[in-house]
C-alpha cells in the first residue's frame, strides 16, 4: 500500500493487486495516519461487493448509539 500526503494536504492511498486479493479475502487494511505525522487516528479499508454488503459487516462491529454513519457519492 502506498501512504501519501500531498503538499496542498490531501491524502493518497494506493492499493496494490495484492492489498485487492486481501481485502475480498476479508481481511482489512488498517493503519494509524499518526504513521504519516498526522493526528492520531486508525484508519480501516474494507471490501464489500456491495454498500449494502458493507453496511451488514459493519453494523456485526459497531454500537449505533456511540457511530455516525455517512454515506458519500463516490463521484466526490
């Protein structure tokens, strides 16, 4: 995977094929933005065939009374 950040602040990630094959295998890419001299905070990439699919994973993982969930359009 490849971490950047951009001199205007934006954030690059790039996944590799074999970073693909991990995450339909089901296994998240997580990592800590501190890692990149930014605040701390994890960050996790999952893979879903769908949103919705997406969304069953992460209600099994998440409290909704302590999670905002926002959706975004992927034009954005």
């Amino acid at each position: 995977m490849l971490k950047a950040k951009l001199n205007n602040g934006d954030l690059v990630f790039g996944l590799s094929k074999e970073n693909i094959t991990r995450l339909q295998n089901n296994q998240p890419i997580v990592f800590n933005l501190k890692d990149m001299g930014l605040e701390e905070r994890r960050v996790m990439i999952c893979f879903g065939e769908t949103e919705e699919d997406l969304y069953k994973d992460m209600m099994e993982h998440i409290d909704l009374d302590k999670t905002k969930i926002h959706f975004t359009d992927e034009r954005e």
